[in-house]
C-alpha cells in the first residue's frame, strides 16, 4: 500500500519519534502550526477515526491515553494543548492514515466548536 505513514512507521522515511509503544508511534509534524505538533499514528492502518473506531474502538482509547503521555513529555500539559484528528474532504484530512495532531505551547486561538 503506498502509504506515507505506513512508510514512516516501516522507517522507510526518516521521522523523529517521540514516543511509540505496541499501538503507536508520535512523530513531530514536518510542517509544524504549534510550537509543540507532534502525530500519533496507529501502527494499524486505518484510513480515519470512523474506520479505527468502528473496526477497535478500545484501540482508540489507547490512542488518546498516548496523546497524554506525549503531552506530559512535551510539558504542555499543565498549560493545556489540544487533540485534533481531521476526517474525509470536509475535515481536510490530507493523509489516508488515522493520526492525531497534539498541539500546544502556546495559546491556541482559532476555535471552530
Ligand atoms: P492532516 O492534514 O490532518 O491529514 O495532517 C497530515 C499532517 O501530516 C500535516 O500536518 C503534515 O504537515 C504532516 N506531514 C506530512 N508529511 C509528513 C512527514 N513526512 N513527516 C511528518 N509529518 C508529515
């Protein structure tokens, strides 16, 4: 499958990994919107949250556990940051590969919900 993430977890493309474990791997973003963006990718391909939730919801919940963890190591976590997962054409998701975006470091401003 000519998957970028699928690629990044084979370590087929360079990435730097900030934390991984038996579901996952974080990666900082290359093209990064926070002082702290960094992706956590399943190691499982699935093409969004509705697919991965439907196929492993408790997959999911390890997940954001992840997210945590990241956060806590970043040193956002006190301050607060925010998870974020885009889905489908309306989302603007631009990778086929569930990952979740953990931002922080700085006041995040623009809010659509
Ligand atoms: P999305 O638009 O939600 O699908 O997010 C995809 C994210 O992947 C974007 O924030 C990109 O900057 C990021 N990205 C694309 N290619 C790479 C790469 N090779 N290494 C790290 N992040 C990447």
């Amino acid at each position: 499958m000519d998957c970028l993430f699928c690629k990044i977890i084979a370590g087929e493309i360079p990435s730097t990994i900030v934390y991984e474990d038996a579901d996952c791997i974080a990666i900082r973003d290359i093209n990064p919107q926070a002082p702290t963006h960094v992706l956590v990718i399943p190691r499982a391909h699935y093409a969004n949250l509705t697919e991965a939730a439907t196929a492993d919801p408790a997959l999911v919940g390890r997940l954001m556990r992840a997210c945590t963890e990241v956060a806590k190591r970043e040193g956002v976590s006190e301050d607060g940051y925010r998870v974020v997962t885009n889905i489908g054409v309306n989302g603007a998701q631009s990778v086929q590969h569930l990952h979740l975006h953990v931002l922080g470091g700085v006041k995040l401003t623009e809010r659509m919900a």
